[in-house]
C-alpha cells in the first residue's frame, strides 16, 4: 500500500508550497524601510509614554509621602472675645460713624519699642 494518508498529505503539502513560492513577492525595499520606521516611531512613543506615567508616579508619590506643611495655616492670631460697640451690639455689626479702635494682643512687641 504505497499510496498512503500521509504520502497524500505530504504531495499536497509540497505542491502548496511551490504554488506559494511562485506568487510570492517581495516587498519593495521602500515599504520594507516605512514599515521599520512606523515600528521605531510607536516603540519611541511608548517608551516616552511610560516614561512619562513613572516620572509623574514617583513625584506623586514622593510629594504624597514626604513631610512637609499640608495642613492648614493657623490664623496670625488669636480671636479674642467678642467686643461691643456703642450701641451694645457686636463690633462687627455695630453701626458707627467713627471706626472702632483696636490694640494689637498682650505680650507682642511694637517695632518702635524694639531694639
């Protein structure tokens, strides 16, 4: 029984194959080089892309982690108690036609008086 599954499969194989040899063509060298140059451009992109997400994730994680003054800044001083105007209402509503005067809190220095 020479004629045999595989002896078939094999002459098929093989006439496939030179039917492929003849009708193929190289590509011209122009597109052969145009395809190496789109392929360079997008590995270039994604090395400057991932480059980029590891730059912005390490300052974010640097800026997140490290000490610093986040926290909120405390007024430069103190409020004090609520004062009255002339008209018994708080100085922040009372009405007055002259400005209500105000001293700086115990225990600061005045620039006049430091030396």
């Amino acid at each position: 029984m020479p004629d045999t599954h595989e002896e078939r499969l094999r002459s098929a194989f093989k006439n496939a194959a030179a039917d492929g040899r003849r009708a193929a063509t190289p590509a011209p060298p122009a597109v052969v080089r145009a395809r190496g140059d789109r392929k360079r451009r997008q590995r270039l992109a994604t090395v400057a892309a991932v480059a980029c997400v590891l730059i912005g994730g390490t300052t974010a994680s640097l800026v997140t982690l490290l000490p610093g003054d986040g926290g909120a800044v405390p007024p430069a001083t103190s409020p004090g108690p609520a004062t009255t105007g002339p008209n018994g209402l708080p100085s922040s509503t009372a009405t007055s036609d002259y400005p209500v005067r105000t001293y700086p809190p115990t225990g600061t220095v005045h620039m006049t008086t430091a030396r």
